[in-house]
C-alpha cells in the first residue's frame, strides 16, 4: 500500500512525458500573424516536426503582398523561456524581447532550406512578457505546441500526494479501530 502513491506519481510523469514526445502544432495567436493549414498547395512552406509529431496550423510572416512582416505575441506574467517550431530559421527572420535579439542564422546555415525546421527555445533570464517576430524576406514559419505549465503540474502531483496520504491515513485508522 506505501508503494501505490509512488507508482501512481510515476506512471503519471511517464505518461506527462510521452505526451512531450508527440505533439501537435498549431499556429499562434497574436497582432500581425497570418494563420495558414497544412495542404499540398502549401507544403513547401510548412515547417518540419519533430519524428512522431505534427503540423496541424502554422503562422506565417512574409514581406509579399497581403501578409505582415512583424508578429507580437504578449504573455500575461513575465516568463523566461518560449519554445517553438521555427520554420527555415534564415538570416532574414529574427525574433526579440526588446533585450535580446536572436536570428535564425545564428543556429543553422541561413540558406532558407525549410528542411531545416528545428525546435528553439527562446531564453531571456530577466523575463519577458512580450515577444516580436520579424522578417525581411520571404517568409518566417512559426508554430507552437501546447505544453502544460509548471504550476498544473505541480498541482496535479500535490493532488496524488494528497490521495496517497488520505489512504494511508484510512488504513492506518481501520487498523486501529480492529
């Protein structure tokens, strides 16, 4: 019986972790971001998953006619990391929280293969609650995956915590009561 919250914590953390591994992405939303699905018209734009993940929505930035070339997302309280599916990280796409700039070249080869989809994680140690999108060329790709926060994740292991200590708590009385 000791065993079971244990085991409980622990398969629900490996479940927590498959749900990382494949994961859906989807467009964001924000001020300036043109929201595109995934068809075979537009397949050479679609930025490339992670194995064993997909693409279901991705926002684009462009500076061709009818789209915009800057995108804002904003963040309800400070935050210190973003991560999301950066479509052909190019030198011409860059992305900023007023403090630190990043440019896709920066990470890959900048030649605007879209075959180099990658995964990034945005960092600022001094927090941010807004992040900018920019491009000066053909197209910027962006999409993002829901991740649980922190805090759900901690509730929801204080919420096993609690059931394990409440059957604990019955036996250890039914016990008592013989």
């Amino acid at each position: 019986m000791k065993f079971a919250p244990i085991a409980i914590a622990a398969s629900t953390l490996l479940s927590l972790h498959a749900l990382s591994e494949a994961q859906t992405f989807q467009s964001l939303s924000g001020t300036g971001f043109t929201a595109e699905t995934v068809s075979l018209a537009n397949s050479y734009l679609t930025p490339l998953a992670p194995a064993g993940s997909s693409v279901a929505s991705y926002s684009v930035l462009s500076t061709a006619t009818g789209f915009s070339n800057t995108g804002t997302i904003s963040f309800a309280a400070p935050i210190t990391s973003f991560t999301f599916l950066w479509g052909s990280p190019d030198s011409y796409n860059r992305l900023t929280d007023g403090t630190v700039t990043v440019t896709g070249s920066s990470f890959s080869s900048g030649t605007g293969n879209n075959a180099e989809s990658t995964l990034y994680t945005f960092v600022d140690p001094l927090g941010f609650t807004s992040l900018t999108f920019l491009t000066t060329g053909v197209a910027f790709e962006i999409a993002t995956a829901q991740v649980p926060e922190p805090m759900t994740l901690a509730l929801l292991l204080a919420g096993f915590g609690a059931v394990g200590f409440m059957a604990r708590r019955r036996g250890a009385r039914a016990k008592s009561l013989t």
